[in-house]
C-alpha cells in the first residue's frame, strides 16, 4: 500500500516535471496570483476569466496551470483580505478579522507569511490526502452503478444548498435552474434539440465559458462600479519585515496543524470546501484560545488556522471530483467544466485509464503551492504596488480581457451575446438575494443526473423505488433525508446563521 | 391590499416561477415518456415543476414574511458594461482587435461618472497595442488585428 503510494506520486511527478510544466504552473500561479489580488475580485471570478488561456494548451498542462492559477486565485485572495481589508470571497471574511488587524499593527508581513506558510503546509497534506484516499474511493466509486450516483447527486447538491451563504430556498432554486440551463441543447438519447428555440448555437448546449464568465466576471465589474467609492486600498500598513520572528511561529504553529486537519476532512465532504473550512477553524481556534478576546484584534491564529484549513480543504476536495465525478462546489464544477472542455470526463475512470493525468495532476498541486511559496512570497512588494493601481483604470482591461478571453475560444458573437445576458440575469437575480454559486454546481450536473436517471429507471423499469432498494444509493439518501431534517429543525438553522454572521 | 414585506424574497419568486413556467411550455413540446422510457421531456418538465413550486413558495414568503428591501438598481454601470461587450461582439470582426479594444475601453469608462476622456483614450490605446501584441502576434489567436482582417 505505501509502495503504491510512493509509486503513484513517483509517476505523478514524473508526468508533471518537465521544463514546460513547471513553466505552466509557474505562469498559472503568477497569473491567479495578479488577478486575485485585484481588490473585489475573489477566486472564483478569477478562475472563470483565466479559463480561456489554458484552452490550447495539452491536457496534462492544461490542468497544471489550472491547479496554479487556482492556488494563486486563493492566494491573492487572502492577500487582499489582509493588506487592504477587501475579502473577495466569503472565505477569505475569516482572514481579514485577524489578518486586516494585523496589518494595522504593522504586522502585515508576518499575517502574509503564515498564510503562505501554512497553505504550503497544508498543501503539502492535502496532496498525501488525495494520494491515499483516492485510489480506495475510487475502488467504492467502481461498485456505484446509475441509481447510486444519482443519489449521491442529490446528497451533494443538497449539502452545497446548505452550506451556502443565503437563504436555502433560493440556492435550491438556483440549483434546479442551473440544472435546467444544463439541459438546453441536443438531447443525447434522442437526439432531438431542447430549449434551442432555433438558434444554432445552442445546438452543443449552452457554452461553459459565457455563462460562468457573465455571472461572476461580469457582474462582480458591475458591482464594484455600483459602490459609491470604488474598492480602493488604503493602507496604513507597512511592510517591515515580511518574516514572522520566533514568536509568531510558536503561537501559529499549532493552529496550522489544527486547520490542516480539519481542512482536510472537510474538504472531502460534498458540498464542503475552503469557505467552510475557514469558518470552521476560525470558530475553533477562537474556541480553544486562552483568551479569545484577542480575536479580531490581530490574533495570529486566527489567519494560521483558517488560511491552512481552506488551503487543505481547496487540495482534498480536489477528491469527490476525481474520484465520484462530483465537484463539491462552485470551483471544483469550473475545474470540471475546463476537464470536461479538455475531453476528460472526471471520475474513477481517469484514474485508472489515465494515471499519468491524475498522478500528474495530484503532483502538479504541490508543486503549484511550492511555486506560492517560493515566488509569490518574495514577488509580494509587486502585488502590494498593483492593489494602488486606481479601479477606473483596471476594470476596462479586466473586461477587455474576459471578452477576448470568451470570443478568442471559438470566434462567436452569439457567445458574447450570451455572456451579456447571463450577467444581465446574474445581476437581476443577485438584486433579489440569490447567489450565482449553486446555479454552476446544477449547470454542471444537469446532464449527468438526466443520464443517471434515466438508466435507473431503465434498470427498475420505472420504479423509483430502486434508488431505496440499492444499499449504497439508500444509504446516500437517508444522509440527504438527515441534513435536511437538521437544518429544518430550529436550533441548527440558528447556528448557522450564526456562523455565517461572524 | 397584499403587502410586499420582502421585496428580494418575492423578486426572486416571480423570477424563479417566470423560468419555471417557460421550462413547462416549451418542455411540453417534447416526448414526455413514461417513467421507464424517459422521454427527452421528462426530466426537464419535472426540474420546471419544481422550480415553480419554489417560486411560488418564495412569492409567498415575500408577501407574509419581514425581509430586506432591494438596493436600488443604477442602470448606468450595467448598460455600459453590457453595451460594451455587445459593441466588441458585433465589431470586432469588420474592424479588427485594435480598434474595438479602444471602443470597448471607452464604453466601459462611460459605466461610472466623471471620465477623463484622455487618460480613457491613453489606456484604450495601451490595451488595443498590448492585446494585439500578446493575442494576435504571440498566442496567435484568431482574431483580426486589424479591419478587413
């Protein structure tokens, strides 16, 4: 069992080092890491823009700079969060309590470093995680037949549902319609055209790239343009030293443990993920602490703990999707979108069919958190002089950039045209409370819980009472049934809007 | 008289229900099938069901629950924002990268207050030089630099 461990990473490294690799997951790094650092823009928007430039490349590298600009993304992120106070995304709230209060104190560098530090750490973890755990869950995976993946749909978008931010209601909504919208085009079994109403470039379903672009890309621009003071940095903060002294690392250390583990098991949830993971280690260590009265004032656990738990949790929910196929959240659906654009179809299959895919991909995010690491950290004095780049002059490239980015795939105005529109819709929805989130995670299934579905009910003849008669598919809906008992029930439901205030 | 209580709430409603009941219509075209045989209406008449069944829901929970109001809407970012990717869409073939990069960074300048016509010029020039350099030339994607190709 070790032997194979070691096995498999020795050809996952194999396939990842070569000069061009590393050089994409350099340059993914670099480029997640510059556009995640914009003020306002968080990881996902900053995947969605940056998609488009890994479309040429062969697979294997273009999942590599994807694993990079992923990193990046998250890393960029918590560097906003600090420095300037501006979260990009839910995730990174946490980081700016403690890190922003850091900063203040003129501790910018050394909020910056254990962030870099412990993600590294943490990264490190999360890919001996997925070396370990994937290959058994993708053994169980090979034993789940239709009803049993269609059931385990249902659990993951449910869990998603729930651990979104916002009323559950609407993210169900958005849920079903993304799975609708995932169904425009020609229908596989019969080959007859849905939702198209003529148009012939919805015959292939509707692009990836327009949709996701147009919802966060687009309206994030509009939003920030809405702000009566455009999100402009003001720091009081100077960066001193950018290494933490010795009394740094004996308070964080722990915590980076503590949030690596608990990422890492909370990644492997579906439906979990960084935000999650953050959230629950910051509740932790402000838990635990001798004196949590620190916390919010520059407590340096409070950025150790959480930016470690998100880093694991972003590595080992890299799992559901390689090895079930299922993304757990919105990030890991626009990886599985840039896979499946790729021709690969994520699941078990890949890991037996593919090894040196999915061994080089698990490689590549190690790699890609050493490059955080070993560039990001000294390159930090360019970042800083970027965020004082005024908005006005950043959001015409940005938009300029995605416009390019969706056109330059495949030379479409009706692409374009669609991009406007979902962020017409996306805007409109958002006005109305409903996060754009749940709505990808549905896109991207949409087709896949058709299929599995219909072969169910093929297998039972029409009777749905297959998804309860197949123990593993039971099994999956009576965890389903248990979650939604518990958010219905009154005291849970105040928990977590609890937490999701803090 | 209904009062609305939350607004977002019942928004989000009639939006969902709106979606739903176009999924009905136009689903109903298709084979719905029979449980065993899914037709290719089938799943997506069921998804239109129940989005409507949360619409609704929702439109009720705005009428009868307290809920936050909506952030007025401004129109001038979005029009601009969208005006721009539609002018870059539809030009871009006839006039090339270079000249729809400036058009397109004056048009999303005019999204907020207060433009400085020159500086937007300056920096739509910098980005037209910089995506066809980096586009065109170096990835060589396939777009027109310039018009008539």
């Amino acid at each position: 069992m070790e032997f194979d461990l070691l096995q498999n990473l020795a050809t996952g490294f194999g396939a990842a080092v070569s000069f061009k690799n590393l050089g994409f997951a350099l340059l993914g790094c670099l480029l997640g890491t510059l556009i995640g650092v914009l003020p306002g823009i968080g990881p996902i928007p900053t995947i969605a823009m940056l998609l488009p430039i890994t479309f040429g490349l062969e697979p294997l590298s273009s999942l590599i700079m994807l694993a990079g600009i992923y990193y990046g993304a998250q890393y960029g992120g918590s560097t906003t969060s600090i420095l300037v106070n501006i979260p990009g995304e839910a995730g990174s709230i946490v980081t700016c309590l403690d890190g922003h209060a850091m900063a203040k104190q003129g501790r910018a560098g050394a909020a910056l470093a254990v962030a870099a530090l412990g993600s590294f750490l943490a990264g490190c973890v999360g890919t001996v995680f997925i070396a370990a755990f994937g290959p058994p869950l993708a053994a169980i995976a090979q034993e789940f037949n239709s009803p049993d993946y269609f059931s385990l749909m249902v659990l993951g978008l449910v869990t998603a549902v729930i651990l979104a931010h916002g009323s559950v209601l609407k993210a169900v909504g958005m849920v079903l319609v993304g799975l609708l919208l995932g169904l425009v085009g020609t229908d596989v079994n019969s080959g007859l055209t849905r939702y198209t109403f003529g148009v012939s470039e919805l015959w292939d379903g509707i692009d990836f790239l327009p949709l996701v672009i147009g919802l966060f890309g687009i309206v994030e621009i509009i939003r920030n343009l809405e702000q009566p003071t455009l999100p402009r940095p003001q720091f009081s903060a100077k960066m001193r030293d950018l290494w933490p002294g010795a009394k740094d690392f004996s308070e964080s250390w722990r915590a980076v443990l503590r949030g690596t583990a608990l990422g890492s098991i909370l990644g492997i949830l579906p439906g979990g993920g960084a935000v999650l993971a953050a959230f629950a280690s910051y509740t932790l260590e402000k838990k635990i602490a001798k004196d949590p009265s620190r916390f919010g004032k520059g407590a340096i656990e409070g950025v150790a703990g959480p930016e470690s738990a998100n880093n694991a949790a972003a590595q080992t929910s890299f799992i559901p999707l390689l090895t079930l196929g299922l993304p757990s959240n919105a990030i890991m659906a626009l990886m599985m979108g840039a896979m499946i654009i790729q021709g690969i179809q994520p699941g078990s299959a890949v890991m037996t069919k593919r090894p040196d895919l999915f061994w080089g991909m698990v490689a590549s995010m190690w790699i890609g958190n050493l490059m955080l690491l070993v560039i990001n950290l000294p390159l930090i004095g360019i970042w800083v002089r970027l965020l004082s780049v005024p908005y006005r002059l950043l959001y015409p490239a940005i938009l300029l950039f995605c416009v390019i980015g969706i056109y330059g795939t495949n030379t479409n105005i009706a692409q374009l045209v669609l991009c406007a529109v979902f962020a017409v819709f996306g805007y409109i929805l958002l006005r109305f409370g409903c996060e754009p989130a749940p709505l990808v995670l549905g896109f991207i299934l949409g087709p896949l819980m058709e299929e599995n579905l219909r072969r169910s009910l093929v297998i039972s003849r029409g009777d749905p009472m297959v998804f309860l008669e197949r123990p593993i598919s039971a099994v999956l809906l009576a965890a389903t049934v248990a979650i939604v008992v518990l958010i219905v029930l009154p005291q849970f439901r105040r928990t977590r809007e609890e937490a999701f205030q803090e | 008289m209904l009062r609305v209580r939350s607004p977002q709430d019942l928004g989000a409603g009639l939006v969902f229900t709106l979606i739903g009941l176009a999924g009905f219509y136009f689903g109903t075209d298709l084979t719905f099938g029979t449980a065993a045989r899914m037709g290719p209406g089938f799943f997506p008449v069921l998804l239109s069901g129940l989005i409507i069944a949360i619409g609704l829901v929702l439109a009720l929970k705005g009428v009868a629950v307290e809920g936050p109001p909506i952030e007025p809407v401004q129109l001038r970012p979005i029009s601009f924002i969208v005006a721009a990717i539609l002018i870059f869409g539809f030009l871009i073939e006839s006039i090339g990268l270079a000249l729809t990069a400036v058009l397109l960074t004056i048009f999303a300048a005019y999204a907020r207050p207060e433009v400085k016509l020159r500086e937007t010029i300056l920096l739509g020039v910098g980005l037209a030089m910089f995506t066809v350099l980096v586009f065109v030339y170096l990835l060589g994607q396939a777009l027109p630099a310039w018009w008539g190709r």
